[in-house]
C-alpha cells in the first residue's frame, strides 16, 4: 500500500466525488493557496465531503489496486532508510578529526570483549577454559602493510556478526549493559566502553579492507566477517583453514590504504598510540617490537702462512655482537593511579606518576587526589608543576595540554580550550577520569553542558584548596617558588574571574614600603594597617628602585602608612578589578584627591598664602596641566605630577603606549587630566613665591616653571614630549649654575684659547729614529 496523501480544508466529508478532469480542475481551485498542485492520476480516488459548515475536507488515496480502502484515514509507519555507502563515507571522513583514533576504537572494544567475558565467567566458568589469559596484542607488518588486533575476549557467533558489524550505530556493549540492567546485575563500578556502535568502523579510516575473524565461546564453529572501505555489503564465511584458528575471542586485521602504510605499519607508531590513548586500559596489552640483545659468538681465525696451530691456538676466541630480534612487549605499565583510595599510595608514587604522564623532571609542588560523587561522578588527581613552562608560548594558553581527559581509562583528548580550567589555571597538570561525560559519537569533543561546568567548578575549587595549602605552610619558600612561577597567573585571575575574587586576593603577595625582599599578603597588609587608616594604597611603577624612589611616597613614609609596590605589568590592573578588600579601598597614591587621614592645621592657610602663585604658575604652563595646587603628599621633593582620578596613571599610560597594536587616537582621552602639585616648603617654590609677587613677568622664573614641570614630568613616571628639547635646558642651567664656581675666570679662558691658537702655528722639528743615538750604542761611529 503507498502512503496516503491528505489535504483538510475542514470537517469530515459524507459525499463522495468521483474523479474525473472537470472535478479535478474543481477541487484544484478549491484547494488552498501554498497547499501544493491537485492533481487526478491513474488508480487515484478523490472523495470530497461538505458539512454543515462552510469547509470542505478533500482526501487523497494512492491505491495499488482498484480495491476500496477499509479506512479512508488509516495510517501506516515506515521505517527510515539510510544509503549505506553515504553513510560510511560520513563515518569515516567526517566523523573523526585524526586518523589515529582508529587504533584507541579498536583496543576500546577489545577491552570491551575481555570484560563481558570476564563478567559472564563469573557464573559460568566453562566460558574461561582453554582460552588463554585475557589481554589484547597488537601486530604490525610494515612489508605487507596490515595491523593485526587480537583480543582472548567474548568473540562472536554469526548472528551477532550480522547484529554488531552488520548494522551501523548498533552497539553491542550498549545491549548488553541493557540486559544487565534488566536482570539488574550491573553495579555502578562498570568499566564497559562502548556506547555509540560506529567505533569499530573506525578502522576504514586507514584501511581498504577489514577482515574479523571470531570465535564465541557459545559455538564450535569460527567465522570470519570480510568488506572493502568503498562496498556497501559483507561477506561472513565460516573459518576452514586449520592454521587460522583460534582458541577464543577476535582478531581483525586491517589491510592499509597506501597512504596510510608507511606511518600505521610502524612498530614504534603503534606503540606511542597505545601509550597515548590506552596506557590505562586494564587489561594487559602488547605490541610487536623490534628488539636487540648482546650474544657471544666464536670467532674463527686462520693461522698465519708457515705457521701452524698448536692445540690452544686452536680452541676459537669469542667475540660479543648485538643481535636484533622481533618479540611482545608490554605497552600499558603505568596503572591508573587514580582508580586506587587516597590511602593506599604513597608521595612517591604521586610523584612518579606526575614524571611519566606528563614527562616532567621536577617533582610537583603540591597535589591533590580525590573523587566527586551525586550528580557527577568522576575521579582526578591535579598537580601544580615544580616551576613554570620555558616557554613563553604556553605561558597564559587556554589549549595548553596539561589536563588529560579519560573516559573509563581510556584516554579522549587534552585539547581544551577553557572548558575544564579557565585560563588562569592553565599552569595546573592533571588527569580526570569519569564513566559519563557528554562527549560527541568520535569521543573527541568535550560537549558544552551543565555537567561540564559542575566539573569545571569543582575541579576549581580543589585547586583553589591546593593553592591555599601551600600558603599556609609554615615553610614559606613552597609558596614562594609557587609565587615566582605562577603569581602572575593568579594575578589574571582577578582581572577574568570575578566569581573568585574571595579566593584569589589572599593569594596575592606583593613588596612593600615597609618589606622590600619578602613579599607581602593583603591579610598582612590589613593586620599592619593603623586605626586610622581607611585605604590600602599602592603605587605602579616599572621597577622596584623607581616605587622607592618615587615623590608620591614622601609623605606617607613619614606617616608610617605601608604602600605597596606594584612593579608588574598586570598588578595594577588586576588590583583595579579587586577594588576592595576586606571593606578597604584600593587606593593610588599617584592619582588626586589622596585622603591621608588626617589634615594639616596650616594647610588651608598655605593654600590661601600660595594661591596667587598657583594661579600664576597654572598662566604659564597653560594647557599642559588642568589645575596647580598645594600638594599633601610631598615633603622633600618641590613638585609632582599626579593624574586626574578617572584617568591612566603615568604606569599605565606607559604601558599602553607601548602595545604594539595599540590605538594612539584613545591616548589623549583616555590620559586624563594632569595635576601640578607643588611643595610650599621647599626653598625653589617659595624663590618662585617671591618671583610671582615681586618680578611677575622674569624670564629666569618663567624658565625655571617650565623645567620644574619637565623635571616632574620625569620624576612622575611620565615621557616628556621632547626629551632633547629637555636635555638643552638642563644643560644650560647647569651651565650658569658652574660658572666661574672654581676661579675659573674670562681672562684665563682667554690666554688658553690664544695659547691654543699659536700652538697651531709652531712648526714641529721631527729627529729620525736612525739620528738618535746613545753614547752605549756599539754602531755609533
């Protein structure tokens, strides 16, 4: 019977309209707009009904035979058709990102054979005998280019050939957790693979053929699945060749494509595939390999001519050669570490496991091992490496590949970009092993979901307590390789994670005006802070010596207030992002407005005594500064330069100009205004004080403002515009700053230039070396 075609214009129909070319032409134009063409074709009946309403149902029945239909709405169902061909093509082109995977599918459902034996041989032990021990051995011939994987597992019978490789996403291992459920046999400690049913197929990315051969435990009988890369069907045949029997289990051998031979048929390939994707599988697993011995052999030496051999010349030496040999070898010994209990392993084994995995020299500074339950379940052990990498590529990489993803101890990926660590814990080196994780059908991609980001969160956080572990050592010198080697990636971590901010600001560690060497927490800072202090200052420079040095500290100082230095790059922004700690206020002391905590009595009758300078001073410099002012924060220094509250500091307009791809056109608005602060005490600002009330329009004290603004400029941490410009200036006020400073008078000057000028016109007698001779010269005549 063909499907039924229905168009409903309203309710059901009670007269039938027979089909005809006028009636059809009818029934077209009643049907609605965008329904499609009506069209009355051989074996075709049209029935119309019209109800009480004014709407018209007209159905549609494609009829094999003249014969009525018994239900004129009857409904069939089909199943979906797939070509095969077009199917397997996406399987093995598309599906999978890198042709290697083949091999870690194979050994998976290889692993996957040896379990459900395993299990089933637990209640009927004849399933065990005469098979062998369960393992899997991989065999590559590089001169016929095949791979052979065999496997002492389950095996098939010829029905399930026919169900497992005959159908495509039938998943063998899925059937038969669901027949353990059933029965309710399975617990949670499961270790089956398998869940999509394409993996096997796999294969056909490096193969042209793939012959299986199989033998069941359940039946006599041995059979053998054979299919090209390009058919779309099999052959299954029974296995009659005597020497190609086996005992029990599987063995496929892949037949290389000539692309794929010389780098799939190598020994050495095979084996740092196994080692990469399966090293964990719990199974023993071995490859073919080349190996070489040391033999002692006789060596025969024929006497020399007129000589014979006496009967101990004729005992034959022994010489020792190196012989090669082909033979197993054993390519999965490293154990999962972290499928033991906490309890059971020692440091040194961490450690050891930490070297091989991650072919690392230094032992970790700190790990952490432990297994999450509920709503998730999966195991991991993380470590912080024992220095940071030597390159700078991987310094702040999201894709680093430091996190090692397992799924039921097989190894899936270690490319992420993000999902299980953000980036500033990229450092962190570790594996994760969980039985459920919403992986893509190629088991390469790690799927966006909730689940994800519960793993994400906790393994965070067990860094986090790592972390914290080691600060809180009463050695201190773990925490401060760790600071030396990753501070700055905790410092990221404030500028990325707002969510952590609690946990990341008492990691931070800085120097201070107080604690230059040993580096500085914020708690410490808090403890140490005065009563009266409100705010946590700080100051960003390019250097340690320049914080010490700078003139925004002179006040401060003298008030015993401890500034921290912020000589990184990252530090200021990252303190910028934290705002606050512990209800205390970030605050810079390069910037204006700075609340010390206690005012000056005389500091509002300076400002009235200095006004007019001020204001005079502000007349000269013009635009180059927004506003002068009587500063609180210096003491020695005669000025400084300090930046308006919602501009860049001098640290960071510094930075900023040297990014390479900067946009100079932000400079000038994001810069901000310039603040000239002066010093009422010091003796240059109040010769200038005297200068604005006695001699307002002096050349000297217009020069001497406008290098007292470059040279804060300089002091201030800022680039003067034209530092040559600058230079000139400096040169000739030290030019009359020295002259005639040490009796050194016009006149003398005067004699030396005409002492120099006469020396120019003496003519200088040259001797020969030959005319000259001493009185002890015996060729003297």
């Amino acid at each position: 019977m063909e499907p039924a075609l229905a168009t409903t214009l309203g309710a059901s129909s009670v007269a039938a309209l027979r089909p005809c070319a006028a009636r059809a032409t009818v029934l077209s134009s009643v049907a609605p707009r965008g329904s499609g063409s009506v069209r009355c074709a051989k074996g075709v009946r049209w029935e119309a009904g019209r109800s009480r309403g004014r709407l018209l149902r007209v159905s549609c029945d494609a009829a094999v035979a003249e014969k009525p239909t018994e239900e004129d709405s009857a409904e069939e169902k089909f199943e979906y058709q797939a070509e095969v061909s077009r199917l397997m093509d996406l399987i093995v082109h598309s599906l999978y990102s890198h042709k290697e995977v083949f091999l870690r599918e194979l050994v998976s459902n290889a692993s996957d054979a040896l379990d459900k034996l395993r299990f089933l041989g637990v209640t009927d032990s004849a399933l065990l005998a005469d098979g062998g021990e369960l393992e899997i051995r991989i065999k590559s011939d590089p001169d016929a280019g095949t791979i052979t994987v065999t496997d002492t597992g389950i095996g098939m019978t010829k029905d399930e050939l026919k169900d497992c490789l005959g159908t495509i996403a039938q998943s063998g291992t899925s059937k038969f957790l669901k027949a353990l459920k059933e029965n309710k046999e399975v617990g949670s400690d499961n270790s089956l693979i398998g869940q999509f049913g394409v993996g096997f197929y796999s294969a056909f990315l490096v193969a042209e053929k793939v012959v299986v051969s199989t033998k069941s435990p359940k039946t006599d009988k041995q059979y053998v699945w054979e299919a090209d890369a390009d058919s779309s069907s099999y052959v299954i045949k029974e296995e009659t060749d005597p020497e190609k029997l086996i005992t029990r289990g599987t063995q496929i051998t892949l037949f290389l494509r000539p692309d794929d031979k010389y780098e799939f048929a190598d020994p050495t390939r095979i084996q740092g595939l196994v080692k990469n994707y399966s090293q964990f599988v719990s199974f023993p697993i071995y490859t073919w390999q080349e190996k070489s011995r040391t033999v002692e052999v006789e060596e025969d030496e024929e006497p020399k001519e007129g000589e014979e051999a006496t009967e101990g010349e004729k005992e034959k030496k022994k010489k020792t050669i190196t012989e090669k040999y082909w033979d197993w070898e054993l390519a999965n010994e490293t154990k999962p570490i972290w499928m033991r209990s906490p309890k059971e392993i020692e440091k040194t084994e961490y450690n050891e496991f930490y070297k091989k995995t991650f072919n690392e020299f230094l032992d970790p500074l700190s790990y952490t091992h432990f297994t999450t339950e509920g709503e998730v379940e999966f195991r991991s052990v993380i470590y912080i490496p024992g220095m940071a990498p030597l390159s700078n590529e991987e310094i702040m990489n999201p894709k680093t590949k430091n996190i090692r993803l397992y799924v039921k101890r097989v190894f899936i990926s270690d490319d992420f970009d993000g999902e299980l660590f953000p980036r500033y814990l990229s450092f962190v080196k570790g594996v994760v092993d969980s039985n459920d994780l919403p992986l893509n059908v190629s088991r390469e991609i790690l799927q966006e979901s909730r689940i994800v980001r519960i793993m994400r969160k906790r393994l965070v956080r067990k860094t986090f307590d790592m972390i914290e572990e080691i600060s809180e050592k009463e050695d201190k010198e773990d925490y401060k390789k760790f600071w030396e080697s990753f501070g700055k990636f905790i410092k990221l971590g404030c500028i990325e994670d707002t969510g952590n901010h609690k946990r990341l600001a008492p990691l931070l560690r800085f120097p201070t005006s107080k604690n230059e060497q040993d580096m500085v927490s914020l708690d410490q800072y808090v403890e140490n802070m005065s009563e009266n202090q409100n705010a946590i200052y700080y100051i960003a420079t390019d250097s340690l010596q320049s914080a010490k040095t700078a003139p925004f500290l002179e006040k401060l100082v003298q008030k015993d207030i401890e500034v921290l230095y912020l000589i990184e790059p990252i530090d200021e922004v990252a303190i910028q992002n934290l705002q606050t700690y512990k209800e205390k206020k970030f605050v810079d002391i390069s910037k204006e407005d700075l609340e010390l905590g206690d005012e000056d009595k005389d500091s509002e009758e300076s400002k009235q005594e200095y006004t007019l300078l001020c204001d005079w001073v502000k007349q000269q410099l013009g635009d180059k500064v927004a506003k002068v002012q009587i500063s609180k924060r210096l003491s020695s220094s005669p000025c400084v330069l300090v930046s308006g509250k919602f501009g860049w500091s001098a640290n960071m307009e510094r930075l900023m100009k040297a990014q390479t791809l900067g946009d100079t056109s932000s400079l000038e608005f994001m810069r901000g205004r310039r603040i000239f602060e002066i010093n009422p005490d010091h003796p240059i600002v109040k010769d200038l004080n005297a200068a604005c009330k006695n001699e307002p329009e002096s050349t000297e004290a217009k020069r001497a403002v406008e290098l007292l603004y470059e040279t804060a400029l300089i002091s201030s941490g800022y680039t003067p515009e034209s530092p040559a410009e600058l230079g000139g200036k400096i040169y000739e006020m030290m030019s009359i700053a020295l002259g005639g400073r040490w009796g050194r008078s016009d006149t003398e000057a005067e004699v030396a230039s005409t002492e120099a000028d006469s020396s120019e016109g003496m003519v200088t007698e040259v001797i020969e070396p030959s005319e000259v001779r001493p009185e002890s010269d015996p060729w003297r005549d």
